[in-house]
C-alpha cells in the first residue's frame, strides 16, 4: 500500500512526539532487530528507529533491509532517527485521511 502525500503528512505529525521504540547497535539490522521491530509494529503501526552507522549509505542500507523485512514503509529519516508505518491488517489503530 502505498501512502499519499497526505497521508505521509498525516503520520508524521502524529509521530513528533513518539521516541525511538527500537534501536540499532554495532551489529546493525540483525535478526533480533527485525523480529522485535516486526512486533512494535504489529502493537503500534508507527514507529521511530534510531540507527546506527557512520555514513549515511550506512544507514540507509541499515534501513532498506528493516523496510524489506518488515513490509513497512518509511515516513520520515532525519539523520539517524527514521519512521516507519505498517498498517495492522487485523486491528488497524490509526485512521488515515483519504
């Protein structure tokens, strides 16, 4: 499902006041991070991440491996902080505008 930029708008509002649920250290997008990401985003459909990494094509590999194995789409990335969105299919919590 691919967000409008109305909808983008939308959950990055909403997600100024949240604080990085999961966080990245030296070993980078392991197995154990994409397993505990894929559960914070099952229980809160978005979610901050803080990165690690030196660079930023670090980081943006670091973040295109969470998004392939999440199925999750990127909202917002400033600096090493990114937003995630993944709507819970069962239980959808936030209400996007059309």
């Amino acid at each position: 499902m691919a967000l409008s930029p109305s909808q983008i708008r939308y959950l990055r509002s909403l997600s100024h006041g949240l604080n990085p649920v999961v966080l990245l250290g030296n070993k980078g997008a392991s197995d154990a991070v994409v397993k505990e990401l894929h559960q914070a985003l099952e229980i809160h459909e978005l979610v901050k991440v803080k990165l690690s990494g030196g660079d930023k094509d670090e980081r943006q590999a670091q973040l295109d491996t969470l998004l392939a194995d999440t199925r999750a789409e990127a909202v917002q990335q400033i600096g090493h902080v990114a937003v995630l969105f993944r709507r819970n299919a069962d239980e959808p919590k936030i209400a996007l505008p059309r």
